[in-house]
C-alpha cells in the first residue's frame, strides 16, 4: 500500500491512525477465522482468510483489504478482543 495513503488513512468512527497488519498478526487473525471464531462489529462470522489488513495504532479495530482497496466500514471491522494470544 502507498505510504502517502497509509499516512493519511484512519479509523472511520475513532479517527485513530491504521497502520498495515504484520504477518504475525494475519497468522492469527486467519487461524481464528478458519475455528469460525470471529466476528464483524455487527455479528456476522467472517469466512475466507484476510489476505491483507489495517489495525488501528492502538491495536483494537482491525481492518481488511480487498484488491489493494482498504473496506473501512464500521460495520466490517475486526475487533482484536475476540482474538486470543493477538500479537501487539
């Protein structure tokens, strides 16, 4: 992703920066994805792998990127608390 959009980039409802995923961190985002244990802010189970992702700075909200296009939508978010062992 561009720097120059990355930088500009924020959480939609927090404001808070994003900054991209680290493998570590879509390691175990997609093993809980695959155990059917996560969910989006408003409850549907996500299904299929993240192939990349943005997390707020502060590590709560994690979002996905489809096709190099960053879903920044409320209602698609990630919240880290479901994750167990969720590298910081």
């Amino acid at each position: 992703m561009d720097k120059r959009l990355l930088d500009i980039l924020c959480d939609p409802l927090s404001k808070t920066p994003l900054k991209l995923l680290t493998k570590s961190q879509l390691d175990v985002l997609n093993r809980a994805i695959r155990a059917n244990e996560i969910q989006t802010t408003d409850g549907r189970t996500v299904s299929g792998d993240v192939a990349s992702g943005l997390i707020t700075i502060d590590g709560k909200v994690i979002y996905r990127i489809d096709d190099g296009i960053p879903v920044l939508l409320a209602d698609e978010a990630i919240g880290t608390t479901q994750l167990r062992d969720f590298p910081r």
